[in-house]
C-alpha cells in the first residue's frame, strides 16, 4: 500500500508538471491541457489493458516486475524533460514547420513526452493487485493510489512546486518512483504460462443468487464506466465553481482535484463493507447512492444563489472575500456527491471479479474495468468541457448530469426494487429530478450585464459597478470566473494607461508597420495603435475567445477600431503565438496581470528571450508592471536583464510601470519625434500631470526612475530573475491567508 501511495504521489505531480511545461510550449489553452490530461488518462487506461498481457508468458524466469516498471517511469520522463527543458527552441522549430493542423500537432507533440510514461504508470495497478489477488486488497490498493494522488495534487503547488521550482519537483517525483521501486524489489513476480491461462479459462465460474456471472459482470463494467463518465464530468463542473468562488488562483485546480480524489479514496476505503453483502443489496445500495448524490446536490443548489450574489464585491471589484457560503456550496455540490459516487468503482472491482478463480484471471477482470473506466472518464470530461459549458453553460450542465443520474437511478428502481421501498424510492426520484429541474439561477452576480457567456475556458462578463458619493461616472468591470480581468473601465487612470501602452513604444521603434499587443482587455491599446496611420498591421491576442467575442459589446467605448482592416484579433495564448510565429514585429505589447493564473510565463526570462527574437531591427517591446515591492523589483530586475537598452514611464500612480525595452540604443526624449503620436496627445501621468510636450515625457520618466529607486531601497538586492522554473511572482502568495485571494495581503 505505501508503493501505491507513492505512485499516486508522484503520478498527480508529473501531471501537473506537463500541465505547466506544455504551457509553455503549447500554450495555456484549454486545448493544450485537454491533450496532456488526454494523454495522461489514456495512457492509464491503456497500460491497465496491457498489463495482463505482460504477466501471462511461458517463462520460469522470477522477476521484479512492478519494480522494474517503476524505474521505466523515471527513465522515461527523465529523457523526455531533459528535452521539455533543454531543448524548447527546437521544439518550437519543429511545431512551426509542421503542415499539420495545430490540433494534430498539440496531440501529437505532448503524446510524445507523456503517452510512454502513463501506459507504464497505468500498469502499475495491475502488477501490484497481481501479487495481491483478493478483490478486497485490490479495493484497498486503490485506495492507497488515490489517496496517494490526492496528496500529490495538494502538495504540488504550495508546497513543492513554489519551493523547489518545477526541475526540483520533478526530482522529487524521481525520488518517490525508486522508493518504491526499492520497497518491491524483492517481490519476484511468477509469470502465468498460456497453457495454464487456457485451462483457467475454462474453467466454471460460481453462479451467485439470482445473477448469472455474465449478467454480474455486464452490470459491474456498465458500473464502472458511469461512475467514470460522471465523475469526470461532474469533476469539471466542479473546477468551474471552485474557481468561481475560491478565485482564477492556478493551484485552485490542484485543490479540487486533491479533495475530488480524498473523497475517491475515501470510497475505496469504505467499500469493502460494502463487498460482503449480497449482489442484490449491493445494487440497492448502488441505487441508494444515486438517490442520496440526488439529495446533496438539492441542498447545493438551494445555497447556490447565495454563493453567486456574493461572488464579486461590485464596491471593491478586485476584493476576493471568501465566504462560509462558498463552501456550502462546495460541499454540497462536490465534496459530498463526490465521496458516495467515489463508492460505486470501487464496489465494481467485488463484482465483476465473481466465480474468478487464478489471480490472472482476476487481474484480467480488473484491467478491464480499470480501464472502461478511465476511458469513459476522458469522454466524460471533454464532452462537458466542449459541449455541455457552451451549449448549456455551467448550471445547465450541473443540472443535466444530475438529472441524468437520478433518472438512471429511476430506472434502476423500476427494473430491480420491489414492494414499498420502491414506490418510496420512486416518489423521491421524482421529487429530486422535479426540484433540480426547475432551478433557474444565474451565474450573473449583478442586475444586468452588457456582456456574458461562457465556453471552455470558463465565464466572462461585462456588469456595471455600483456608484458611490465620490464616483458619479459609470464603471463597468470585465470578470473572468469573478476575477477582474483588468481596472474597470471609467477609473480615472484605465484608459490613460493602456492608452500609454501604445504611445510611448510608438514614439521611440524605428519603424512602425508591423505591431503585436498581447492581452486584449477591453480592447483600448489596439484601438489607440488604430489611431496611428502610419500602422500597415495592428495583430491583438488574447487567451480567452470570449474576451474578442465581448469587444462589440462594449458600447461604453469607441469601437470603431474593429472595422478597420488593419486590425486582426486572434483568441491565442500569447507566448505560444509568438514562439510558433514566423513573423516579425516593430512593437510587442504585453498587458496582463503578474497575479493571474499562468501569466509567470509572459514574464520570465526565457519569455523575453523570445520575444528579441520576434522582434524586427529596432524593434520595441512594451509592458505594464505592477506589484508587491518584492515582485515589482524582480519583474522589472528580470526585464532589464533580459535587453540591454530600456527605459521607464509611469503607470498607474505610484504603482505600476510601462517598461519600453529594445536591443538597440533608444533615444532621449528631448530628441523624440512626437509627430507620430499627435492623435494620443495629450495624454495623463501620474497625479493628473498632462504630456504633451517633449519636456513632460523627460520629467515624467525622472519622476518614475525617482519611484523606482525608492522601491528597490526598501527591497534590498540581490533580487532574483524570473524564470519559467522558480515561478517567482506565483510564489510570492505561499502563506495560508494570501493562498485564496485575488492579490497578496501586503499589496
């Protein structure tokens, strides 16, 4: 049981370690983590269906097979990060000149480096539950592997990841494989001959009560492929609250998937219990637990409403309050629903093991159920994330799946319960399916919205903010799962910054046909580069399809600029469209928020190698900088590091910067021709200050050099380099009261 701790460990690590280097590489989408998680459960699934393959040979020779699996698993992913880590240019070099679509070659590019690992950590299971053949020690082994998982996923941010860098976890998970590798090594396995799995084929199996093996094991597969389906499913619904409720915070994930998999194990340490009743009770307990997930999930939904009104502080927007209705919610949706249908595989594994008599054959059965489990846990997760989200959005999904589980609970009463218990379990089927049916809520927060939708990546929306004594102007708020993607709109200093974003790199490039503006927001950086005639071509990218999708809606705004054919908007992740790009630009601009999820990698030091790269002779690069003084120093440490010429001008006040970086000398500002930018003129600064003049932007630039030099006073060197490794902004939230909020306490 401690090896299959330790390999649920090290397992749920690896995966999040793929999740955040193919991030880099492929991108932060939803389709660059939907192939790693791809991959990872097909691997599972389909090492499980090998392994009894493996253990069935005509040889005498006794080895240490479970062992040997486990230093496969380091050997393998060894190889594969010494590439993931050492060899990124020509990774990049190689999905560039591919034909293939971007699809493919995501699919293909991580089913390279993580297909090989997962079949063999998907015979692991197999190989242990083998030597350990009663079908009640393989519910226990589960147990241990999920438990072991859920830790692997709890640890592998706060504790691991933001410690020791993604390199130094990955050393860890190293270290768990051979300990267990160690600790079975003298377990010398005994191969079945085909001429012994013939005649254990042949023989009869015990007929059990009133079911027939055939019709047990028809029941048991059909069992464990609904609680894969489901689970997963629901396992996504769930993410979307989490992050709804908890904040975008990128360990959230981690989080859920940690107590998803503490209830799983709970489950499997239960079900032996369960396994000694009669398969008659058995399956009216299977019934039950339909009823009582049914149950739960009504008592989630009567909390929900108040979760959602109190999802987003609309006097404080970037407030993250965390509510004891929140996890009312959590629990009664997830957390309870999770633990009783984390009892349904578990109590498959008793089953469909019926009349099995070697331990092969037993093996064979479990490696089959393991994995029409798991594949239909892959369908379940993509069809919610790809259709049901979009289609029926996150409520409607919730409800759909729900009903769908009662009914089929429904149906099972009809077909398998007689006498009184089954008119009761009927009427309160019924009642359950009626109350879930008819719950009409909003994700909405506020009394109306110019904007809202939801797709894969999660729910966007565009509210008013309410209006106090000292703020009379409308304010609207752009919110991503109820995090403020970017300042409101109608905030004094919003439009004057994103507006700088464009000025002061187009007064400095030496040429500006060719621009790139990476974060969309409310779209107002683009729409200042559309200002300018001399532009040939403004390129906007923006992670989230809905963020392009809200542009036109944003009636509070001038949004004349999306008719003009200079401007082409594309839903990408920004560090993966340039790396994968051919193309060169006069002037990069990069505005997104250093606290957000996944942002570290538009901030590191092998991004902005990267971006000189992408950049044409003379070319600028652009970006806003905002922080705690411990981040502020390290983020603007790693950009003046990166290029060897930059300046600073202010930002927000006394706050946030706009760093313009080039590879080559930049003028001064007495020497700067502002003729350019006459359309962006005049423009604001900090405490309302105007500039307009070549005089302004030089006293301006003083004045947040001044800042800065006081800033670094009271953090003092040596400050360190951002990289793609050490995660150094994300891991400046490490301590429990900041791990929730949207920015660090001292902030």
């Amino acid at each position: 049981m401690i090896a299959m701790f330790l390999t649920g460990f090290s397992g749920l690590l690896y995966q999040v370690l793929w999740i955040r280097l193919f991030s880099s590489l492929l991108g932060g989408t939803t389709l660059s983590i939907s192939c790693v998680i791809a991959h990872f459960m097909l691997g599972l699934g389909l090492g499980t269906a090998s392994a009894p393959k493996f253990l069935q040979r005509d040889s005498k020779k006794q080895i240490p097979l479970y062992s040997l699996c486990e230093i496969a698993i380091v050997v393998v992913i060894g190889v594969g990060a010494l590439f993931l880590f050492g060899a990124h240019e020509g990774l990049a070099h190689v999905l560039k000149s591919s034909p293939l679509p971007k699809l493919l070659n995501h699919f293909i590019m991580s089913g390279i480096f993580i297909f090989p690992a997962t079949f063999l950590m998907g015979l692991s299971y197999p190989f242990m539950s083998y030597k350990f053949p009663s079908p009640k020690e393989h519910q226990w082994l589960y147990a241990a592997n999920c438990l072991g998982g859920a830790f692997g996923a709890l640890c592998s941010y706060v504790v691991l990841i933001y410690n020791f860098g993604l390199s130094g976890t990955l050393i860890f998970g190293f270290v768990l494989n051979l300990l267990a590798a160690v600790l079975f090594f003298k377990e010398k396995y005994t191969f079945t001959s085909r001429a012994e799995n013939k005649i254990d084929g042949n023989m009869p199996s015990a007929e059990t009560g009133e079911f027939s093996p055939g019709k047990l094991k028809v029941w048991a597969m059909s069992l464990s492929a609904l609680s894969g389906f489901f689970v997963l499913s629901l396992e996504q619904i769930w993410f979307r609250l989490a992050h709804l409720f908890l904040g975008g915070r990128v360990y959230v994930h981690t989080l859920v998937l940690a107590v998803l998999l503490l209830t799983l194990a709970a489950g499997a340490f239960l079900s032996p219990k369960l396994s000694k009743l009669s398969s008659e009770i058995q399956l009216k307990a299977v019934l039950f637990i339909l009823r009582l997930t049914g149950v739960f999930a009504a008592l989630g939904f009567i909390f929900l409403p108040s979760g959602i009104a109190q999802g987003v502080d609309l006097d404080h927007p970037y407030a993250k309050t965390i509510k004891a209705v929140y996890f009312a919610v959590l629990i009664f949706i997830a957390v309870l629903p999770g633990f009783v249908l984390g009892l349904c595989f578990p109590l498959s594994l008793e089953v469909i093991q019926t009349g099995m008599k070697t331990a092969l054959q037993k093996t064979r059965s479990l490696s089959h159920a393991v994995y029409i489990n798991t594949f239909a846990s892959v369908l379940g997760s993509l069809l919610t994330t790809y259709l049901l989200f979009s289609w029926l959005g996150t409520i409607g999904s919730l409800k759909l799946l729900y009903i769908t589980l009662l009914s089929l609970g429904l149906i099972g009463t009809l077909l398998f319960v007689r006498g009184p218990a089954r008119i009761s379990s009927v009427i309160v089927s019924i009642l359950l399916i009626g109350f879930i049916g008819t719950r009409s809520t909003s994700l909405n927060p506020a009394g109306s919205a110019l904007f809202e939708a939801e797709d894969e990546f999660g729910y966007l929306n565009v509210i008013p903010l309410i209006q106090n004594e000292k703020n009379k102007m409308d304010r609207w708020a752009m919110f991503h799962n109820y995090t403020s993607l970017v300042a409101p709109y109608g905030f004094g200093e919003t439009s004057t910054v994103q507006r700088s974003l464009a000025l002061f790199p187009t007064a400095f490039a030496k040429d500006i046909n060719d621009v790139l503006v990476v974060g969309m927001g409310y779209g107002i950086t683009t729409e200042a580069f559309s200002r300018i005639p001399d532009i040939n071509k403004i390129t906007s990218v923006d992670i989230l399809p809905l963020v392009m999708k809200a542009q036109s809606a944003l009636t509070f705004k001038d949004n004349s600029y999306l008719q003009d054919p200079r401007v082409e908007n594309v839903a990408d992740d920004g560090r993966s469209f340039i790396a994968l790009s051919d193309r060169k630009w006069d002037i990069i601009t990069v505005n997104v928020d250093p606290y957000g999820p996944g942002t570290t990698y538009l901030m590191s030091r092998e991004f902005y190698k990267i971006v000189r790269g992408h950049l044409k002779p003379g070319g600028i690069y652009a970006q806003l900088i905002f922080g705690a003084n411990r981040d502020l120093v390290s983020l603007l440490h790693t950009l003046s590091s990166s290029f060897p010429y930059y300046r600073i001008m202010p930002g927000y006040s006394y706050d946030g910067l706009i760093v313009i970086a080039s590879e080559t000398p930049l003028p001064e500002w007495s020497e700067a021709s502002l003729q350019r930018v006459k359309p962006l003129l005049p423009i604001g600064s900090w405490d309302g200050a105007s500039l307009e003049k070549n005089s302004d932007f030089a006293l301006a630039e003083s004045v947040a050099r001044g800042w800065v030099e006081y800033v670094q006073r009271e953090v003092p060197g040596p400050w360190k380099l951002i990289t793609d490794d050490n995660l150094l902004v994300e891991s400046s939230r490490t301590k429990f009261t900041d791990l929730l909020l949207t920015y660090p306490k001292d902030y």
